[in-house]
C-alpha cells in the first residue's frame, strides 16, 4: 500500500477516533476527471458503514464506483446524506459518522474534513467564511467557517429538534423542519439568529427555491398511529418575501410524494410519487399524467442536469443490493441506465 501524508494522514489518524467505522489499509487509485460530471451519494445501510460515493461522466457516459474509497484507501463512513460543490470543492456530509469531507472534484481526494457534529444533514455556504450545518439531532444549526473548517458557532432553533434542507433569499435562510414538525424556519444570516417561522402540514421532507421567489416544500403527513398525527401529503408554494402560503396542492392519502427538484432555469418543478411528475410553477393544480413512468421500483432520489434538462432517478431497488440509476432526456424518453452503490439518493452536478 501507498503511504499517505501530509494532510491525508492527518485527516485519517483523526477520524480513526470514529472506532465503529472500518477505514483500510487499502489502495490508493489516481483519478483526474476535469470534464463535466455528476455526484451521487450512496447512502448505504444505517449502522453498516457501507455509504460510498459514484462519479458519472456526462460527456462519456461512463459510471465510476467507490471513488471515495479507491483515491482515498478509506471508506465514507456511515449514511452518505447529501453532496454539494462550492469553490471548486466537494463537501460530501456523512450524517451518522458526524463528520463532513472536503474533496477535490476532480481527484476525489479527501482535501480536509469537518468533525465536532452531531448528525449532519445538510451544508449551505452563506459566503467564503461562514456556512450553516443541519442536523437531525441537535436542536441548533452549526456555523463554520469554510476556510478553517472549524466550528465557529451556534444558531438555537428552539424547541425544533432537528432541521433539514436548507434555501437562502437576499438575507433570510429558509429550513424545514422533517422530524415531528410542521414548520419552515427563517434565519437571519447576518445576525446568525432564528427570527420566524412559517407553518405548513406535517413534516416537511423537501425545500427548493424557484426563480419567482417561491418556496416549495412537501409535506410527507405523518404515518398512522403517529403521536404528532397523520393527514395527507401535500406541497406548498411559499412566497419568500412575504412568508406566506400562496398555495396547497394536496395528494391522497396512498400517495408517497418525495425528492423535489427544480430545473436549470427555475421555473419546472420535478417530484417523485410512484413515477416522476412535473409541472410548470405557475400551475394552479397537480399534473394529472405522470412525466417519466413508474417503472414498479423504488425511486429514491432525483435530479434535474441544470444545463441540459436530462433527468436522473435513482433506484433503491431493495435496499440492500447496488442500485441503479436511469437518465432520460428532457424530453422524458430513457437514454441509459448504470449500477451504482446501495441506496442512491443525492446528485450533485459538476459544471
């Protein structure tokens, strides 16, 4: 095995701390893919600490696999949550192993890493210096400064035990609130302070942001027997600026609608519910056909190219094999498919 040094034996003589985690002895591979790509975070299995991370090259077509791994001769860790580019890096959060990995997106290489968290969800940069943390099991959003990688703060979330994703308007960070609860909070990013919150039906799952200044979010409703309750799912549209619902489109009760996304230009929202949905955002009323069919699978997650339109569904198949990913244009036809990792769930474009 090639010796890792400098910063790469320092991020991993610090994370051997995480004992629960198996990290090598493997071997290194060299990538270098400076084209076009996209990010897919394989979650894995809860506790199993088999999470990897999957690079699609757009203009090839071709699909490489545990890249983290095979550059880095450490594993992810465990529950790949969320992947997001910023200042030409890579910050992959990896929510029940606490820590969130900074690479290079064109050598996969571990960069730096972000320790001291509870169980990150999600990462959003306020600027070069600050960027806000979510996590599903402290009650406060985590500040830290980008450049150091370290922690630098707090913002209390009151009594809101956990928060999710996370979309920014001039000042004002909007985050829904998944676990038990029914709200949008707002945050003001200049004071670092909670300052409202918006309420919508039970547990939002999804937040976007559209080129009108609208929020988007689905609620999942609940589950039978729930002690905070059970209705139907829905989706809302939020005005930003006034932080109020303009509308609620309400599915049935047998409907299981997830993983909203927005077109390149914002104004096409995507969702997943049995098959893939869309509908312009200005629409008064859900789509009555299905975009992309139902192929009797488990769709998990989903992506929209924001250059060229094509759509990405990620298949969870049973949760326990690789899953598969299928492109379709914008069209809606298939173009291919590819194996991935266990439980795909989030994209990340690399233009």
């Amino acid at each position: 095995m090639r010796r890792v040094s400098g910063i790469m034996g320092a991020v991993f003589a610090a994370i051997l701390v995480w004992g629960c985690m198996d990290y090598g002895p493997r071997y290194e591979e060299e990538f270098s893919m400076p084209g076009n790509g996209l990010f897919i975070t394989n979650e894995g299995n809860f506790m199993y600490g088999n999470a990897t991370l999957s690079y699609y090259d757009i203009e090839s077509g071709d699909v490489e696999n545990e890249v983290f791994v095979r550059t880095n001769a450490a594993k992810l860790g465990d529950v790949a949550q969320s992947v997001v580019i910023y200042d030409d890096k890579g910050y992959i959060v990896v929510n029940n192993s606490g820590v969130i990995f900074e690479i290079d997106i064109d050598t996969f290489k571990v960069t730096g890493m972000i320790t001291g968290l509870t169980s990150p969800r999600y990462i959003h940069f306020v600027n070069d210096t600050k960027a806000y943390v979510t996590d599903l099991n402290d009650a406060r959003i985590t500040i830290i400064n980008p450049q150091t990688r370290q922690i630098t703060g707090h913002i209390d979330m009151g009594d809101h035990p956990s928060t999710e994703q996370m979309v920014q308007y001039d000042k004002w960070l909007f985050v829904n609130c998944w676990s038990y609860d029914n709200k949008i909070l707002v945050v003001d990013t200049e004071r670092d302070e909670m300052v409202d919150e918006i309420e919508v039906g039970l547990q939002p799952i999804e937040l976007v942001l559209d080129a009108n200044g609208k929020l988007w979010t689905i609620t999942d409703g609940g589950y039978e027997g729930s002690p905070y309750g059970y209705e139907s799912p829905a989706l809302y549209r939020i005005d930003a600026a006034t932080r109020t619902v303009e509308h609620c489109f309400s599915f049935g009760t047998d409907d299981v609608p997830s993983a909203l996304e927005l077109n390149g230009a914002g104004d096409m929202l995507y969702f997943i519910n049995g098959a893939v949905w869309r509908m312009d955002v200005t629409d008064s009323e859900l789509p009555d056909e299905p975009f992309v069919e139902d192929r009797q699978t488990k769709y998990y997650g989903l992506g929209i190219d924001p250059v060229t339109g094509e759509i990405y569904v990620a298949d969870a198949v049973d949760y326990q094999q690789p899953g598969k990913i299928y492109r379709y244009s914008a069209e809606g036809e298939l173009q291919d498919s590819f194996t991935v990792g266990v439980s795909p769930g989030e994209f990340c474009f690399k233009y």
